[in-house]
C-alpha cells in the first residue's frame, strides 16, 4: 500500500505521498506531527511513511513492501514502528 492508495483521505495521501518521496532522497523534515479526528487516516498513513523511510528499495518515494525493513513493520515485529 503506498499513500495514494488511501481511500477517502485525500489530505493524507497527498502530505504523506510528498514526505515518502522526499523521504526516497533523504530530504524529510526530522519532525512531522498531525493532528486530525479519530478514523482519518493518521495511522496507516504514518505506517507508510514509516515503511517509505526504512525501506531498503523504495519505488518513486514509495515503501516496496518486500524488503525485511517492510516486512517487519507489516508484521509488527519492527518494535520501533507500533500502535497505542
């Protein structure tokens, strides 16, 4: 899943796609904090993002959702990378 393919969140895709490509070039801001309502899409596309940052082989900005850095954030096991 890559930030454009969040569904109903068009603010998220497009704040989250610009950070996962400049994220490819290693040009992101050290700090990104959001604030929205509950069930607007701040988790998965933070998990995005997280994946686009640590991805071993990012595609145009985006996570390749195969590499161990993906798959351990997709899984859970990545203990940097959790949900409260």
């Amino acid at each position: 899943m890559a930030a454009a393919d969040v569904c109903g969140c068009d603010w998220a895709a497009a704040y989250y796609g610009h950070a996962a490509r400049a994220a490819a070039v290693r040009t992101f801001e050290p700090c990104i904090s959001v604030y929205r309502h509950a069930r607007h899409g701040k988790t998965t596309c933070a998990k995005i993002l997280a994946r686009a940052v640590n991805c071993e082989h990012p595609v145009n900005g985006d996570p390749c959702n195969e590499c161990a850095a993906c798959r351990g954030i997709l899984d859970g096991s990545v203990l940097d990378v959790t949900e409260d």
